[in-house]
C-alpha cells in the first residue's frame, strides 16, 4: 500500500478503519495490488501519451464500476506488448543486418548458405512470416516510421 499515491492510501486505509473485518481487508489487500499494478503499467505505456487521458479519472472509473482488476491487467498487457514490439524490431534488424552481410560475403560456391538465407527470408524481410500449426500463419509487416516531432 505504501507504493500507492496519498490519497488512494487514505482511500484505502478509511474503508478498513470503517469496516475492520477480514472481508474489508482481503479487498482493500486486492485493490491496493491492482492499483499498484495498474499505476506501475500506465507509466510504462508509451500509446497513453498519445490521446486526451485522464489516467487518474479512468482509474477512479474503474474503481466505482468494479473492473479494477481488468483495467489493471489491460495496461499491464498494453506495456508488455509495446515492449515485445521493441524487441521485434530489434531482433528484425539484426536478422535482416546478417543475412544482407552472409549474402554479400558468400556466392555461388556455397549453396547451402544461399538455402540458408533463403528460408529464413521469411524472418529477415519486410513481411514475417511464422506457422502457428498446419492452419494458421501469422505475417507481420514491419514499416519503420520516422518520429513525429
């Protein structure tokens, strides 16, 4: 609970003083945990900065309808997500920096590498291309935007 702003700490600590029962407490042990959760991941998520939000009135909105914990786990999902995103690129880029620097440095005596290259060009163009199964394929396509200023 210390992690949490003042006034979600009064919040908290007045809803316990009015009612002290373990019931009171096993929630307000919950919310805390959401809040903290759902505070630690909103600051994390780079796509909240980009609209009119008001984190703190989504927050108490959330708390007033009893989805706390869905909200909690949405932003958390939302900051795991852009943070997965960033490491795709990364690893992207350095599959696509290899297999232009294999390409250039081998030729037509090295079959097996130019194979090589070929297969995984599904991982090393601007189209990925992963099977989930013998149904299913995921393609993502990588577009590199320069920053809006």
């Amino acid at each position: 609970m210390t992690k949490l702003p003042p006034a979600h700490q009064q919040e908290l600590q007045q809803a316990i003083a009015e009612n002290p029962d373990i019931d009171t407490l096993k929630q307000a042990t919950s919310e805390a945990r959401y809040l903290s959760k759902y505070l630690d991941a909103a600051a994390q998520v780079q796509a909240l900065s980009h609209g009119s939000l008001d984190l703190e009135t989504a927050l108490e909105e959330a708390l007033r309808i009893g989805c706390l914990n869905s909200a909690a786990e949405l932003v958390s999902q939302a900051a795991q997500l852009e943070q997965t995103m960033v490491k795709l690129h990364l690893t992207w880029k350095r599959i696509h920096n290899l297999s232009d620097r294999l390409y250039v440095d081998t030729g037509a005596s090295t079959p097996q590498l130019r194979v090589l290259l070929s297969c995984l060009q599904r991982l090393s163009g601007e189209i990925l291309e992963v099977e989930l199964g013998s149904s299913q394929t995921i393609r993502l396509q990588i577009l590199t935007m320069p920053a809006e200023s």
